[in-house]
C-alpha cells in the first residue's frame, strides 16, 4: 500500500491520525519523532518538500506503526492535583499532600511531595496553584540533580562543560552548544536513574563530537555500555514522562 496515491510536493496535514510538522533548521541529518499526537519531521533547511515526502513514503510503515502503538496505548488521567496523588522522581513516585498554611511552595520530605496552600485558594485556583508549586519544585530538583551528574561524568569523561540550564522543553531532552553551555529537560528527572546519567552522559559526549556520527555513539558507548536500551526507554516513555 502506497503512503500517497501520486507523487506530491504539497505537504500532508496528518498521517495515520497524527499531525504533522515541518521543522527545519541547520542541522545536518534529517529525523521523524512522535511528539504527543504529532508527526514531527526535522530536516536541514535545503530539504524541499518534495524530498521531504520521499521520506514520509519511506518511513510509512513505521509512522504507522508507531501510530497504532499509540491509539492503543491507555489514555493517561488528568491530575486532580489532590492528597494521595503520586509523583514520579528518578525511577519512584512520591505521594501529594495537600495542606493549608501561609507559607505556600512544595518541598520533599521522606517520601512525600507537601504542598502548601492558602485556605482562600480553592477549587481552579487550587488545582493550578499547585501545579506550579510542584513544577517550581521539579525544576529546582532538577538542577540539583542534574549538576551533580554533569559533575559526576564530565571528570569521567574529561570534559569541563562552561553552564547547566533547565528547561521545559516538549521535544527535546537535552543539547550542548558550541561553548560548552548544556541545557536539560526539567521532566527528565522523573525518570530513573540509568535514564537521566544517558542523557548527561549524551550530551557532555557532544564536546567531543558534535554531531551523531557513528565517533560520537563510540564515545557515548565507553560511558554508558546500554545506551540504545536506554535511548529505546526514552522514546517509549518519554511522552509520558512529560505528562505527569
């Protein structure tokens, strides 16, 4: 079965039930990602469309794949943002407690996420103050967690990375500039432990290669012997990661 019945140089809309996105950019490979419900195609800016539907017909039995995949996946239940709500953190869930007070913010103790909020603060208003209290709290635990791992690895692989940023980033996990600046996914610390030190471990490898060629894996590989089963976990899950 053909993906298109003749050849086009218009770009389709959808495929298979997902959206589809062109990003364009000075990369240098091209790339087809599942982001949420979207087909995203990230190719060099010289690709035309024409080639870029060369792609599509290509990879069709793989972008459908991967959209069956996700019609059949549960769908994931809105936060209610509640006590006894769980939480995830490196690989373990910590459970919600709501409580009332006037000093307002989240903070871990043992293995609960206490959120505090003001007694005037109710319904909506309750539920989307303690959104952000617990995503403040994610993010300042992310750049703790996450430097003390680009501190760990890059003596290890002996690198001397220039900054650490974090992000609330949709479709990336992390990226290292030129300079040597690393910046992180703020979601990624809800993964496990294995998970998180691949992407540190990716992204301080790009000052060595700056790029995804077979050196670049090579080096990736001295550091972190799984890392396909870890990159493979990413793109299973990552969604989902994000969502929580």
């Amino acid at each position: 079965m053909k993906l298109f019945s003749k050849r086009m140089s218009v770009m389709p809309k959808e495929l298979f039930g997902l959206k589809v996105e062109i990003i364009r950019s000075k990369r240098k490979t091209s790339a087809l990602h599942i982001v949420g419900n979207e087909l995203q195609i990230r190719v060099p800016n010289r690709v035309s469309d024409r080639n870029i539907v060369k792609i599509l017909e290509t990879k069709q039995r793989w972008i459908r794949n991967k959209a069956i995949k996700l019609q059949n996946q549960p769908l994931t239940k809105e936060r209610e943002y509640i006590t006894g709500e769980s939480f995830p953190l490196l690989g373990r869930y910590l459970e919600l407690k709501v409580l009332e007070g006037g000093k307002v913010g989240t903070k871990l103790i043992d293995s609960y996420l206490m959120t505090t909020v003001r007694p005037s603060e109710i319904g909506e208003l309750r539920k989307s103050r303690i959104k952000t209290y617990i995503e403040k709290w994610y993010v300042k635990e992310a750049y703790q967690r996450l430097e003390e791992k680009v501190v760990k690895y890059s003596q290890i692989i002996r690198v001397s990375p220039r900054e650490i940023k974090v992000r609330d980033y949709k479709t990336r996990w992390g990226s290292c500039d030129k300079k040597g600046r690393l910046t992180f996914n703020f979601h990624l610390i809800k993964a496990p432990h294995p998970i998180v030190d691949y992407v540190v471990i990716h992204e301080l490898c790009h000052m060595i290669q700056p790029n995804h060629s077979k050196l670049f894996w090579n080096e990736v590989s001295k550091f972190d012997q799984c890392f396909k089963n870890h990159r493979k976990w990413l793109k299973e899950n990552g969604n989902l990661l994000i969502s929580q």
